[in-house]
C-alpha cells in the first residue's frame, strides 16, 4: 500500500524543492533596494495618483453576490457535461435523467428566486460621501 504513494510522495518532494530553490534564488540573487523613500514605498496605479483610500469598507452585499454567483456558476458548470452525455444517458435511462435535470433547474430557480426576494441582488445606488465629510 505505502508503495502506491510513492509517486505522490516523489512529486511533493520535488514541489517543495522546487518553490524552496525558486525562493532561496530570489532571495540571494534579488536586488534590494538601498534608497526607500516615501514615495518609492507609496501605491502606484499606472501613473495615476489614487482616488481613494485603499482600505475603505466594502458592503457585505458585494460578497453576498459574489458567493453566489460562485454557487450558482458552479451549479450551472454541472449542466454541460449532461447535455453532452444526454444522448447516451436518455438510450440508457429513458426520461428519468431528463427529469431528474427538470428537478435540478426547478431547485436552481427557486434559489434563483428565494435570493432575488431576500434582496440580495439588490444592491441600492448609494452615492459616496462629499469629501469633507468622511
């Protein structure tokens, strides 16, 4: 059994070697810069001086969206290798698999529609404050 693990054992190995030496050169033959000033160290947006502060609040709605469209991109990625196989499948399995895709999409949409009624794709145009009220 231990001998089935060995080539996983070996690529790991080699991995860690691998990111240790990448690591170790960067390290040694890395240049270091002897003059740090203030606005070598600053944030630098193609040319353009920032706008804003960089570590502003972000709403939470953001993530919610985020996180499901992450779920429901996942869940729709499930759909592509049903429609290539439909053909097999539905010789196989008559309509069962056809339904079972219907219950599928019908649990998608409900989901769908559960997020919309709870608002969370509604994300409400707040407009930024003035500057001199921050």
């Amino acid at each position: 059994m231990a001998a089935q693990f060995l080539p996983v054992l070996i690529t790991l190995g080699v991995a860690l070697l691998t990111a240790a030496a990448v690591l170790g050169l960067a390290a040694i033959l890395g240049q270091r810069s002897r003059h740090r000033t203030v606005t070598k160290g600053s944030t630098y947006e193609s040319g353009v001086p920032l706008l804003d502060e960089a570590q502003k609040r972000i709403s939470v709605k953001f993530y919610l969206v985020a996180l499901v469209f992450v779920a429901l991109d996942v869940e729709i990625a499930f759909l592509y290798p049903w429609a290539v196989t439909y053909r097999d499948l539905l010789a196989e399995y008559s309509t069962v698999i056809l339904w079972d895709m219907v219950a599928f999409m019908a649990l998608l949409a409900m989901a769908y529609a559960y997020l919309w009624r709870t608002g969370v794709f509604d994300w409400g145009r707040r407009r930024p404050p003035a500057e001199g009220q921050r």
